[in-house]
C-alpha cells in the first residue's frame, strides 16, 4: 500500500512540479490555497475535507516559503459535534491548520455572539471581518480584524471580508450592526491600496452570489466566495472565474505573479483548483478528528426508535410545506412547555435526507438534523402576534427560505397570490378560530423569540415559568420520540396552500 510520502510525492511530480520550477524561475510569486464551509469534520459521509486539506497546505508549505492559506469561514456551525461544544472543536482543528487569516460569515454566529467572541480570542490566527460592527461600541468585535494586510515574497495583500447581514436575521447576531456593503468594499479598498496592497481580495460569505462588479472596475483583483452550490462562482480573478470548491471536494488554488510591463508594476493571477478527494489524510489532523468522532460514538449511536413512516427532510420541502418530522419536532416543543401552541422555523431542521420505514431512529439522526444550540422556552404571546407570525412564515415560501414554520396545534390556510398581510385567511388552534385578542401559551425557540430569521413580532413577550425551560431543542425531541410507542411521522393538514386563482 503506497504510503503517505509516496501519495504525496507523485501528486508533487503530476501536479505541483510544473508550478513549483515557475516558482524558482520567478521571484515574487504567491500561491494562496483557500477553503470554507465544512462545518462537519466527524460525519462527512466520505466527502473529503480537513484532514485532505491538512495534507495539501503542508506539503505545499514544506515545499515553497510563498504559500498562504486562507479560510473563507462558513465552519463553525451549525453541526452535529457543534451541538454539544458549541463549535470549539473547529477551532482546536484549525489551529493545528495555522490559517493565516479566517473570514468571519454568518455561520460563525451559530452558537451565539459570545462563544463566537470565545472563539475568535482562542484561534492562533486572525479573524477578519470588515462590515459588522458591535452594536453598542460602533467599533470592530472583540477579537476581529477590521481588514487584514499580509506581505508575502515582495507582494503586499488586503483582504476585505464581508459577512452576510443574514448573521442577524437567521442567526438572531443582535448585537451586531451591518455596514453597507458597497460603502464598506470601496472605503476600505482604497484604504488598503493607500497602505501599500498590490493586490485586494474580497472574501465573501455564503449569501453573496456575484459581486463581480468590484473585479470589473478594479476596486479588487480577487473575489473568493464561501462555497455554495446555489451561487454562479467559486473564485474571481480578474474576470476569470470557476465554480467548483469545498462541496465539490475541491480546494481553491490562486497563483500571483508580480512583473513589470515596461516601465509598469502589474499582477498576473492564475485560478484552478486541486481535487481532494485521491489525497491521503494528514496523519495529525485525522488523529485529532477522530479523538471528536470516539468521543462521540457512545451518545450518538443511542437508539431512539423505529419510524413506521418514511419521510424526509429535503430542504426544499421542509422550507415549502409541512414538514412530517417538522410535525414531530413542533408536537414534541409543544408537550414539553405544556403550551397551547408551538412552532419552528424550518430553518433549523438540517439534515437534508430520506428515512424509510422501519429505520431506527438514534441520537445522532435527531443531532443531525437540529445542529443549533437552540433552546425551547414558553412565551405568552396575542392572537394578533401569532398571526403577525404565520403571515411572515408564509412570506418565506417562494424564497424556500428558513423563516418557514413548522406548527403545533394550529391548522391554517393560506394564499400566496394575496396581498402581504392578508396571505393568511383562516387559522384555527385546537380546533376554534384564533382570537386576536386572546392570549396563548407558545412553546418556540429562544432564537425566534429574539427576532431571528424576521419574527420581530416575538421580541419582548413574556417568558413564562416552565419545567424544562432552556433545555436543548435536539435534546427535547430525542426525549419526546424515545417515549413515544410508536414513531409515526404524519402529514396532518396543519398547513395547506389554497390559491384563489386557481
């Protein structure tokens, strides 16, 4: 069986050789490797990812001394492991990585504004953000760089990173205020030109699709994106772009080159990207991962019961119509506060996946599938609030976005083609029409009685006493199911389209 050594060489001789006698032929070059959004490092279901990645930048750095790794963020959460230590073990990671700077996206903030804090202050490297702002101080997060400037092999690199305003809408950042992006990209540009940058590059959290207008009037050389199947690139090198990235098991490979052009200084730049998926595992980096995965086993493999339904939790369909495990996890919030309603956004349900019938059901399924530190709390709310409530979820539908809610105990009829705010025509809970007046006990997430993912109608209502309060979502579910006699996951008309126009 070859070795790691030899893997690695013959990767050296088909692939980087080429590049590596440029390297000694031409004296200020930079090659930057860049990664992102793998928040998964236990369950990966064979897909590559940190330990491949361990591999390459090591040798590539043991090789060149013009080697920069940069992490495009997107990896903190939400997963499985992260559930219970809140993402610290991305950082313990990474560490052994030694990423020369991390952008900060939305993700970052999927267990909160101060773990993120924890997390930023333990990192060995710098994180960068340059449009979020601590809400009470106007000044940059504790922990966070506003922009980062690196001098590498003669060329001086800026780096701009954008974090999607969605850090508070979907993950309820509060305390967070968001910058203009336009404002911020070209203040901050001509800033790091100013300050000597060669060369600027955006790094741009998951929610920006194109911003490819900044490499066309030359505000920036470089635009590398958290990787997301849903938007048209991956990298922006000056005009030239490529798709693939991390979910493809790809790892981003830029290569700048500074020459003069007669009398003139200019930048050549070179995008491919390296397929992870033949390299051997750095034997640290699997160590350490597998360490998270033993300690994992024992809890996660805890079986909880057998469905004798299949179902799934396609995100198109839990973000577009009642969910029947949505169903499930709204009914087990509900039991658990005693209140006369509950409901989710399907946002949080991430698993992504079928389950047939007769599977068995265990911890790590139900972790999978709730992998934020949401807890479940009891609220007093108004008719008028719940319904406030029910139209934005509606709202949310055509843009298959999370803000979709999954429902316990109400029954409720809607039509897109109304007027916003009057899309929601008939609601009953417990089978009697809602009274706007009234007041329910409503059983839902502390993320949305915050105001995530929109629901400012929530901010504010009472909290009520409850045994059980601020227990873990996931943890309220596994417990719901394993006392159920029989899991039967149902589609029940708590939630049904009715076009007038049709």
């Amino acid at each position: 069986m070859a070795t790691l050594q030899s893997k690695l060489f013959l990767f050296f001789l088909l692939i980087l050789a080429p590049l590596l006698a440029t390297k000694t032929a031409t004296s200020q070059q930079v090659r930057i490797l860049y990664y992102s959004s793998m928040p998964e490092i236990v369950r990966d279901e064979g897909r590559p990812g940190l330990a491949q990645v361990a591999a390459v930048v090591k040798y590539e750095r043991e090789v060149a001394d013009n080697v920069l790794f940069i992490h495009g963020g997107a990896s903190l959460g939400p997963s499985i492991l992260g559930a219970l230590d809140r993402g610290a073990h991305m950082i313990d990671v990474l560490n052994t990585l030694e990423p020369d700077l991390m952008a900060v996206g939305k993700r970052e903030f999927s267990y909160k504004e101060d773990q993120f804090t924890l997390h930023a202050l333990s990192a060995g490297f710098p994180f960068v953000a340059s449009n979020i702002l601590e809400k009470s101080t106007q000044q940059p997060l504790e922990g966070v760089e506003p922009n980062f400037l690196l001098e590498i092999n003669g060329i001086n690199i800026g780096f701009i990173a954008l974090t999607s305003g969605n850090a508070v809408t979907q993950y309820a950042a509060n305390s967070i205020t968001v910058l203009p992006v336009e404002e911020v990209i070209r203040s901050t540009a001509t800033q790091l030109r100013a300050e000597g940058a060669d060369v600027v590059v955006i790094l741009a959290d998951t929610d920006f699709s194109d911003l490819s207008e900044y490499t066309k009037d030359k505000t920036a050389d470089v635009i590398l994106y958290a990787h997301n199947f849903d938007n048209p690139f991956s990298a922006d090198a000056g005009g030239t772009t490529i798709r693939e990235g991390a979910l493809d098991g790809r790892l981003v490979a830029l290569t700048l080159e500074k020459k003069m052009v007669g009398s003139e200084t200019v930048i050549d730049s070179a995008l491919e990207t390296i397929d992870l998926r033949p390299i051997e595992k750095d034997p640290e980096t699997l160590s350490l991962v597998q360490s998270y995965a033993n300690r994992l086993e024992v809890l996660l493999k805890k079986e909880i019961g057998v469905t004798s339904r299949g179902f799934n939790t396609i995100r198109d369909n839990v973000r577009t119509k009642e969910s029947a495990f949505g169903n499930l996890v709204a009914d087990a919030v509900r039991s658990a506060m005693k209140a006369d309603v509950a409901f989710l956004n399907s946002g949080g349900i991430r698993g992504n996946r079928y389950y047939q019938a007769g599977h068995t059901l265990t911890r790590e399924d139900i972790q999978m599938e709730l992998p934020f530190n949401n807890t479940v709390e009891l609220f007093e709310v108004t008719g008028a609030q719940l319904l406030q409530a029910l139209e934005w979820g509606v709202g949310c539908i055509e843009r298959v976005d999370g803000c979709f809610l999954q429902v316990s105990n109400i029954e409720m009829t809607y039509d897109p083609s109304l007027p916003i705010g009057a899309r929601v025509k008939k609601v009953t809970i417990d089978g009697k029409p809602l009274v706007a007046s009234h007041k329910y006990r409503l059983g839902t997430l502390n993320f949305l009685a915050q105001g995530g993912d929109g629901f400012d109608m929530l901010v504010d209502s009472p909290r009520l006493t409850q045994t059980g309060s601020g227990k873990l979502l996931w943890e309220v579910v596994a417990s719901y199911l394993s006392a159920l006699p029989e899991i039967t996951p149902n589609i029940e008309g708590r939630v049904i389209r009715n076009n007038s126009d049709k």
